[in-house]
C-alpha cells in the first residue's frame, strides 16, 4: 500500500512539475505575447522615447499600502528592443523621473518574454530605467516616437498628469512625432488639447485595455480604466476580445496616422511595428 501510495504521489509530483514548466508555452498558444513578424526597418538616426508611470503600488485610491505593481516589463522592453534593433537612438522617461517602478509579476517565470530576458542582462537598458528622464525635461518634438507603456502604475498616474498632456499636445503639433500606447498607456492622451481647447483625442479610433480584462483580472481598485476614460474623452474605442480578453490582441492607427495605439499587453511588439512603418512612409523621398 505503501508503495503504491509513493508511486501514486511521484506521479503526481512529477506531472505538476511538468505543467508549471509548459505553463508559458500553454499561455502563449492561447495568445498570450504573441510573435508578431512584422516588416523590419532602419531607422538610423530617427528617435525614440519610451514613457512609463512612476507608481508602484497597486492600493485603492486614499491607501498607500498595497502589493508591489508599475509597468509591465513586456509593454517597456518589447518596444524599446524594437525601436533599438531598428538603429533608433532610445531615451526612457516616466512621470517622475528617476527609478522605474516594474511589476514584479511581469518578470515572473509565467510571463516573461525573451525582451525581458535581453533586458535583465542588458545594462544599458536597466541604466536607463534606474535613472528615467522626468518627462518634464524632456522636450517631446525632437523624437520620431514616442511610446507610452502601461501596466497596473499607470492607471494612477498617467491620466492625471497635465504636464504629459501638454507636452502630447505639443508633439501632436509639431507633426513630426508618431504616437503610440500600449495598453494603459493610452491614459496618457487624455488630458492632451487641440488649439481650440478641445480634447484632442475626441473622434479618433483609439484602444487601451478593455473593462472586460479589467474586470476578469479582478484588478477594479484602480483609480482610472483605459477604456472607461477614452470614451470619456470622445474617443472611438474599439477592442478585440476572447474568453479572457487578457489573450485578445487588437491595434489600431488613427485615420491621420498620428496615433497608434495596442489593446493591452500582447500588442507592444506590433504596436511599435506600426508605428516605424509610418515613420518609414515619411521618410521615402
């Protein structure tokens, strides 16, 4: 009986082990981070700038305690590898400046990312992330890019910020800088206006993570939802879904091509792609 019962338990043991170690695969089959095989580009001596929150602590709004969050490590790395890979030079700036919060989950076993991995022996990009650019000194118009990573942080952040949404505002105008967000990124066009005092993002076909992803991961503490204040805005959302919207991917470019924006975390690669082909189209002679 004995034995029986400790060949039974070995089994068992050795078929947990066995799933936890095909885990990433199982997620990234069901379209989790998916390989997008986009168009590549060179873009040498074109510029890229990487924008993330400053919050790390996922707590209801009035608390300061809670479980450690920030930028999802995928919504930064696959963008920046992206743009870098592609010869752009590649500044990283958050809300504050300084130290990036990243949330500890996203550099986990389940659901890291080879960029993640390139970014944890990459010391130049962790330099970058240790020592941000405050996004009040930096002038937006002299970058070709500018890509705003979400994750759990942003949400408190990003959409409150009227120094982001000015310097959007400028860089909209100064026509030069291609605009991009992935997932709760999208909070930072909110506050940015056109000349005439108007949302600027109000008519435009915009995505940013679903109330329904929201909602499935059970994370409603946060103090703003992407999809909640892009309608607010008057923005055209659109989204795709699934049966978690956590494996949905959906990308859109405006009808002027200025904005593009990823649903949520499995569109930061394909995001950055669009973004380089209309910075390429402009580039032609």
């Amino acid at each position: 009986m004995k034995k029986k019962l400790l060949i039974t338990s070995g089994a068992l043991a050795i078929a947990v082990v066995t799933v936890g170690l095909s885990l990433p695969t199982i997620l990234h089959r069901l379209g989790l981070h998916p390989v997008y095989e986009g168009e590549t580009y060179d873009l040498t001596g074109k510029r890229a700038l990487v924008i993330t929150t400053s919050h790390g602590v996922l707590n209801a709004p009035g608390e300061t305690d809670g479980p450690p969050t920030g930028v999802m490590a995928s919504e930064l790395t696959h963008p920046y590898y992206a743009y870098l890979d592609a010869g752009m030079q590649v500044d990283v700036a958050s809300v504050k400046g300084g130290p990036i919060p990243i949330d500890p989950q996203s550099l986990g076993f389940v659901t890291r990312t080879p960029e993640d991995d390139r970014f944890l022996a990459d010391p130049a990009l962790q330099a970058k992330v240790e020592n941000s650019l405050r996004i009040d000194d930096v002038d937006f118009t002299h970058y070709d890019a500018i890509f705003v990573a979400g994750g759990w942080g942003a949400a408190y952040d990003l959409g409150y910020s009227d120094v982001l949404g000015k310097k959007v505002s400028e860089a909209y105008y100064a026509e030069t800088p291609v605009l991009g967000s992935v997932c709760h990124g999208a909070l930072a066009f909110v506050r940015a206006k056109d000349r005439d005092g108007n949302l600027l993002i109000a008519g435009r076909r915009m995505t940013g993570v679903s109330d329904k992803q929201v909602h499935e991961l059970d994370i409603d503490v946060t103090p703003q939802h992407p999809e909640t204040e892009l309608r607010k805005a008057g923005a055209l959302y659109e989204s795709a879904t699934a049966f978690r919207d956590v494996f949905a991917t959906h990308v859109v470019v405006d009808e002027d091509q200025r904005f593009v924006t990823g649903q949520n975390q499995n569109c930061g690669r394909e995001t950055a792609h669009e973004m380089m082909k209309l910075i390429a189209k402009r580039s032609r002679p």
